[in-house]
C-alpha cells in the first residue's frame, strides 16, 4: 500500500513569492496534519485537517493556509514567503481525527526561499 | 517553558548497551505519548505509543510514563549502530487535534 505521499519533494523560491505543497493521504485515512521542520528542531504543528475542516491550527502567521479535498488529500499554501520559511515541510496523515498522535509521515517537501 | 523537552545529546552509547532518552512535557491533561525516530534526512517514523502509567515494551524499545512527574522515557537495549539517529519525543492532549513534538535528541551508537 502506497504511504503518504508529497510533492514537489524539493523547490526553490524566492522572497515575496507564493507556495504550494501537495500531500495524498494513506488510503483510508481522513486525517492531514502539515507541520514544519527547520534543521536541528523538532516539528511544529501548523494545521490539522479532518473530513475538510479545520480542526486544528498552530502558532503560524495567516500567510500559512491549508484545505483538504473531498478525496482527503490535502495542500498546503503559503503566501510573500520570507527567508524564514525555508524548512522542511512534512505532511501525516492518520486514522483518527483526536487524540492520536500516531502519525504517518511523508518524505516532506523541501523549500529553500532565496 | 517549551511544551515538550528533551535534551538535544548528542548521546553516545557503545554497541550492545542500553540508551536511555528522556522527555518532559508542561501540559497536565496532556493523555498520549509517542516517540518516533528520525533518521538524518528521513522524515519521523513512529516507534512506540503509550498511554498510561509504567512501562510499554515492544522488542528492544521499552517506553516509561509516570503522568505525575510529567516524564516520559525511552529505553532501548541492547543497542544497534542501526539505532543511530534523532529520537522525537511527542504529547497529544486528549480531546486535542494537535501533536507536538520535542525538539528531538540524537542517538549516536558506537560499534
């Protein structure tokens, strides 16, 4: 069975530009959370999605924004990057909509911004 | 005060001994605990779960929680050079729709 899977796995930007990230969820699960990682720290939670809905959102600028599809997939977008940003994204998908931290991960998408 | 802590290491352990990694989290009502492991480049696999008080074991990994010190830990025995890597320790809330994570310590085992 295919895991979770997101695209593009690496890309570069530039300040003031706008992002993309996609994310296909493990057949059968509803849940997509989108977390950032920057090198040497743990990821920080950035949205939580469930049957489309936002359910959970974490300290982010509103620059960050997320929606899930009808078939859960899921894409995250993030507007007038900054230097910042650059990180690891990770998209996970899980089972449940609560009290789960058991988490799918992705390969993550990688985003330099210039 | 983060919400969950753990020593960044690097620790090293010798082939065969046993790594002891431990986390700490500030929210009470925090009712689930995970480690996962990140291997350099790789995105976080998850490892071991545990929910109530004592000792989870599964193969080599032993999870410890004691919910009144707030202190989650993770024992693995007999380690691997395979084991080498960055271990995540994560809290879910109950009710909660969000995970967060430790900012991660690395393992280094030496053969």
């Amino acid at each position: 069975d295919a895991g979770v899977t997101q695209s593009p796995t690496h890309l570069i930007k530039t300040r003031g530009q706008h992002v993309t990230l996609r994310c296909s969820p493990i057949s059968g699960h509803k849940s997509v959370s989108w977390y950032q990682q920057v090198l040497g720290q743990g990821p920080q939670f950035i949205f939580q999605y469930y049957e489309k809905e936002e359910r959970g959102r974490g300290n982010f600028p509103d620059r960050f924004s997320a929606r899930q599809f009808p078939n859960y997939s899921s894409e995250l977008n993030v507007n007038a990057l900054l230097l910042g940003d650059s990180a690891l994204y990770l998209c996970a998908s899980s089972l449940r909509a609560a009290n789960t931290g058991e988490l799918f991960f992705g390969e993550g998408s990688r985003l330099t911004v210039l | 005060q983060k919400e969950v802590e753990q020593n960044s290491g690097p620790l090293s352990v010798p082939e065969g001994a046993i790594a002891s990694l431990n986390c700490t989290y500030s929210d009470r009502g925090s009712q689930s605990f995970f480690w996962y492991r990140q291997y350099s480049g790789k995105s976080p696999e998850l490892i071991m779960s545990i929910y109530s008080n004592g000792d989870k074991e599964d193969g080599r990994f032993t999870a410890q929680l004691n919910k009144a010190s707030q202190y989650v830990s993770l024992l693995i025995r007999d380690s691997q050079p395979s084991d080498s890597a960055t271990y995540l320790c994560a809290v879910n809330k109950g009710g909660g729709f969000k995970t967060i994570f430790g900012a991660g310590t690395r393992l280094f085992v030496k053969a």
